[in-house]
C-alpha cells in the first residue's frame, strides 16, 4: 500500500526519495535519470520504486466493520 521504508534485497532505505521522485518524474525528467541522480544504482531499490503501486485511496474507501 504505501512504499516499504527499506529496500526487500539490500536494506537500504528508500522511503524518504518517493515524494522527490514523483515530482521530478511528473515534471517530465527520465525516470532513470532520476534515480540514478537519488542513488538508487541498484537493481532491486530501482525494481521496487517501478513496481510500487500506491493504493492507499483504495483500500480507504473501504469501511471498518
């Protein structure tokens, strides 16, 4: 739902670079670029931010029982 705050693979924190990636990738920079530019150099830390699917909006449009 929201971006784990480390890395699956090497443990290397990630979660503070979403909100800047987003806005720079928005603005129209090349996603790679950008995160070559953040320091994500590795395979894996870069699979995660491609992969992440934010679904925080709908999994709260659900009610609790």
């Amino acid at each position: 739902m929201i971006i784990p705050v480390r890395c699956f693979s090497c443990g290397k924190p990630v979660a503070h670079l979403r909100q800047e990636y987003d806005e720079r990738v928005k603005k129209g920079e090349e996603p790679g670029k950008v995160m070559t530019s953040l320091g994500l150099k590795r395979y894996c830390c870069r699979a995660l931010f491609l992969g992440h699917v934010d679904l925080m909006d709908t999994a709260s449009s659900f009610k609790r029982f």
